[in-house]
C-alpha cells in the first residue's frame, strides 16, 4: 500500500494489516465461488465445506480488530492516518459479512437437493456470483494499490449484478406460476439471489472506501439498477 505517514512504525502496523485484509478478502473470493458451485452441482459436502471454512475468516476478521485497536492505542493516528485506520476497518466488517453471505448460500444446499431441480437456476446464480467474486477480486486489487480507477469501475460493476437479480426474480415467479410444486425451491433461489444482489453492494462499499482511503473524498451517489420492488408479473 502506498505509504501514508512518516512514522515508519505506523506504516508496518498499516501494512500487517492490509496483509490480513487480502487475506481473508482472498477466502471469501473462494467461499463465493465453492458455495455457488456447490449450490449448481448440489454438492453437500462441498456446501459443508464452505461452511466451516467461515470459522477461518471470523478469526481474520477478530485480528484485524485487534490489531486496529493496537494501533490506535500506539499510535494515536490523526487526520489521514485515521481516516485510514477507519477505511479499513469499515471494509474488513463488509468483507466478513461477504463470508456470511457465502456460508449461508451453502448451507441452503441440503434443501435444495431435496427439492424438485428448477432448470437453469443454480447455473444462473453460480454466473450472478461470479460476477460478485470478480467484482471483490478487483476491488481487494485496487485497495492493494490504491487504485480509485479500478475501485470506480468495480462501483459501476454493480449495476449488472442488480440487472440479473432483476431477470432471476422474474424467472423464478414465472417457474411458481407455472407448477406449484416450484415455489418452495423458487422461495430459496429468490433469497439467495437477493443475497448475492446483496454482496454486490457490499462490494461497492468497500469500494467506495478505497476511494475515501485514497483521495479523502466520498464518491457520488452509485449507479443502481431497477429495484426488484418495481417487478410486475402478468398472470396467463
């Protein structure tokens, strides 16, 4: 990260913890991908695995706390410097709360076996979250570098993963309508798309603060896709 204080102690305590940052950022990259391919493939064992591998980015996240407060005890940081320290540990709470997301997309796995397969909706949500774990990929690279460029791009990234919760939930009302017997899956892959429209803002979050963190000035209002509150479905 580039440097933002004199103090050479302070830099090595902001460093320790950007390297703990990209990493648990780097577990929740993998527990987005594996819980969507889990959920695709109907994979219990791989859901059971994202699911205790959440207890790993806890622990990354309860360092970065720690150390965060070590920090500010030591070194009392001002102006910037505490702007940064505050940056981070806005991001690190939005990065864990990724990981939840994750493991609760898994743990829906088990249930979604049992029920009938709704065609073409776990690759659908697999492709909606690879979008998301690309976008927290970039974003972690542009925290990493500080680059507001990228962090920017990533922000209007966003709107997509919104565009294809929209065409999921039409999708899903439209598979309810058509069997009954759909709607107790169809219930799950609407709160699990939702979800992952829901990781997409926490991704343009911790975005925005890399843009705080750089440039000590909040971006403007994001770009947003059309609210699924604006849905309307016709019955044949």
């Amino acid at each position: 990260m580039t440097r933002l204080h004199i103090d050479s102690a302070f830099d090595d305590d902001l460093e320790r913890i950007r390297d703990l940052m990209l990493a648990m950022g780097g577990r929740v990259e993998e527990a987005i991908t594996l819980s969507a391919r889990a959920l695709d493939e109907r994979d219990e064992d791989l859901a059971q695995q994202v699911v205790a591998g959440d207890r790993a980015i806890d622990k990354l996240e309860e360092e970065i706390d720690s150390q965060v407060v070590r920090l500010l005890a030591l070194r009392q940081p001002q102006a910037g410097d505490l702007r940064a320290v505050i940056a981070v540990m806005k991001m690190a709470a939005d990065i864990e709360r990724l990981g939840d997301y994750a493991k609760n997309m898994a743990k829906r796995v088990p249930v979604l076996s049992a029920d009938p397969r709704i065609e073409g909706a776990g690759s659908a949500i697999r492709r909606q979250a690879r979008q998301v774990g690309q976008m927290l990929k970039d974003m972690l690279d542009a925290f990493a570098r500080l680059d507001v460029a990228l962090a920017e791009d990533v922000i209007h990234r966003d709107v997509e993963v919104d565009h294809m919760t929209n065409a999921l939930f039409r999708e899903f009302i439209t598979h309810m309508m058509e069997d009954p017997r759909n709607i107790s899956a169809c219930l799950h892959y609407t709160f699990i798309a939702k979800n992952v429209e829901r990781m997409g803002d926490l991704v343009t979050g911790a975005a925005e603060q890399v843009i705080f963190l750089a440039t000590g000035e909040r971006p403007g209002d994001r770009p947003k896709g059309d609210s699924t509150a604006t849905i309307h479905v016709q019955p044949d």
